[in-house]
C-alpha cells in the first residue's frame, strides 16, 4: 500500500464550481388574447390564427402533469452518494489522498470525523451560533475561547461551528495540549482533525499560512475546575497566544461558550488516582463512575457559542511582541471580553436544557 502523500502546508485545493440546471421551457399562447394558438397551412408558410371561443383568456398557458418532461435526479442522489463512497475508500485503501505538514487530512475531516460530530452538535447539545461575521473570510486569524466541560468537547463543537456555519467553509485549526498527543487513537484523530501541539513555533506557522487557529489559554485549570466555580474564568497563563498574534499581525477573536459547564457537572476530583493514571485530574461527577460507562454519557444541555468582535493587533510595531506590559493589557482585554459575554449569555438563557 502507497504511503500518504504529504502536501506543503499552504497549499490551496480546488473547489469544484456549482453545475446551473437550465430553465425549463414552457409553452406560451397569443400574447394579446392569451388564447392557445393554432397552426394552418397556407400554402407553404404556416399562418398562426388564435382558436377562437374554446377557452377563457389567461395570462399563459400552464403545463399539465402529462406535459411535463421528466424530472432529472438531483446530484446528491443516491447512487451519487454511493459512487462517492466507493472512491472514497478506494483513495484511503490505496493511500491515494493528502496531508498536510500537521497531518491535517481535510477529506477525511470533511465526509467522515465532520458527520460524526455533527449529530451531536446538532441534535444533542442543540448549538446555536452568533458572530460569526466577525471571523475574516480570509487570511490568519486566532480565536481564543474559554474552555470547560471536564472533557474536551467545548473545542470539537467550535470547530464544527465554525466548518458548518461560515460563509466561507474556514477551517479551523486547534492547539491542543501535550496529554492529547500521548493518548492511543485521540492522537491520530486529533491530527487528523487539523489539531496540534500548543507551542509558540506550530501556532506561528499556522497563522503565517493564512490558517484560522483556535487556542483555549485556561488550560486543564478551566476545563477540571470544580462545578461550583462554573463560567467563572480561570488565569490566560502569560500571554503566550498575545504575543504570537502580534508577531504575525493577526486579529485575535474572543469566543464564549455556554453549556458545556454542566455536561459533566464536576463534584470532586480523586487526585491520588489523577497521579497514579498520569492525570491532571480524575473527575468525579453525579453519575461517572458510580454507573460506569453510562456515567461517561455527557448531559444533553443547550449551548450557544458567540464570536466577538475582532481585536486588531497589525497596527503595533514588531517590537511589541516583546513588550510585557502591552501584553498583559492585551490578554485582560480579551479575558474580560469573554467573560462579559458569558455573563450576558447565562441571563438570556432560559434553561440548562431548553
């Protein structure tokens, strides 16, 4: 079996343009009666004369179920489908397809990981989406969200959000934590979805090809916290991603997400099993583990998840990537942004489920 070809990173693909179905033709009467026409012969040249007194007068002669030509099928079809399939995996069996330098595999995202994520996004959690105008049809951009939930599914359903509702089909590019990289099977489907490592180097490579990255600065501390201090944010480290947005002049996008503080309402945390397992935490919530795997099933709770409005950083000098200062005030500008809205959000929501 051929190996996966590996792609230069800013490579653009080929979107295939939208085929016109040509309009349908229909029959058309006496422009000043609105009668049905006759044809008769007048030696060779046909004279057209209204038929007189058979019908009433309308503006057009409408087209009767038998007059109609037969439909085509539509192209999502269901052989259409199945041939895609087909291909599909063809291309996986013989290694016939792309990845990036990150191991990025954007057909698979696209008609495999995508479909399975969005039930769940659609129909469990019920996602509604705002702002998303205010992330830029092109060029690099870093989303910085809040992050909670005890499991990581906060950054799954931004992505979607994001792949499903933007105008222009973005992408978004995740910076993940080393502990994501270590586990069997959530290290290749992290890679796979386009996820890498949180470090300074991968996020400037990724902004300085155009891409659309989203980090959550709050860490295992925002997402293990304790259900008591939920929607209350923790600390955004040192400013790490405000400096990378300014080394490459990207617009920082604050997002706010609410519902996923009680899929997995946190009680305790049994910190001697986090250790011996390599853990930061080990969650201990009203149904997990007391009812084992089914205490693994997240609560089916209404989400919404707001994009703000962008923070320009092009318009400082390159020395101020390096400017403590300037990047504390940076990162408490997008820190009380985010928790402004999360406040705003929770009053206008009627319910945790509803």
């Amino acid at each position: 079996m051929a190996d996966a070809k590996v792609i230069p990173f800013d490579d653009d693909r080929s979107r295939s343009a939208a085929v016109q179905r040509p309009a349908r033709r229909r029959g058309a009467g006496s422009r000043r009666t609105g009668e049905p026409a006759v044809v008769r012969e007048v030696g060779e040249v046909g004279e057209v004369q209204p038929l007189p007194g058979r019908f009433p007068a309308q503006d057009d002669v409408s087209v009767t179920p038998e007059e109609e030509p037969p439909r085509q099928p539509r192209d999502g079809g269901l052989e259409r489908r199945v041939a895609s399939g087909l291909a599909f995996l063809r291309r996986r069996l013989t290694g016939d397809y792309d990845v990036d330098d990150f191991g990025y595999d954007e057909e698979l995202t696209d008609q495999v990981l995508m479909s399975l994520l969005r039930p769940v996004y659609d129909k469990y959690f019920r996602v509604e989406v705002k702002g998303i105008e205010n992330i830029p049809a092109e060029g690099g951009a870093l989303i910085v969200a809040n992050h909670s939930g005890t499991l990581p599914l906060d950054g799954l359903m931004m992505q979607v959000a994001v792949h499903d509702h933007h105008p222009a089909d973005r992408h978004l590019r995740l910076l993940a934590a080393d502990l994501v990289f270590v586990l069997p099977v959530v290290n290749e489907l992290a890679r796979k979805l386009g996820h890498t490592l949180a470090c300074a180097e991968d996020a400037e490579r990724l902004l300085g090809a155009g891409e659309l990255v989203g980090v959550m600065p709050e860490g295992f501390k925002g997402i293990g916290k304790p259900f008591g201090e939920r929607y209350k944010l923790q600390r955004f480290g040192r400013g790490g991603f405000v400096s990378t947005a300014l080394r490459k002049g990207v617009p920082i996008i604050p997002c706010s997400i609410v519902g996923a503080e009680e899929i997995y309402p946190m009680i305790g945390n049994a910190k001697t099993l986090a250790r011996l397992l390599g853990f930061p935490y080990f969650p201990l919530t009203p149904t997990f583990p007391w009812l084992g795997p089914l205490g693994a099933i997240p609560l089916p709770t209404k989400w919404t998840i707001q994009f703000g409005e962008p923070i320009p950083t092009d318009g400082y000098p390159p020395e101020a990537a390096e400017d403590p200062m300037l990047m504390f005030n940076l990162t408490d500008q997008v820190r009380e942004q985010i928790q402004h809205t999360l406040y705003k959000l929770l009053v206008q929501r009627r319910s945790v489920f509803f």
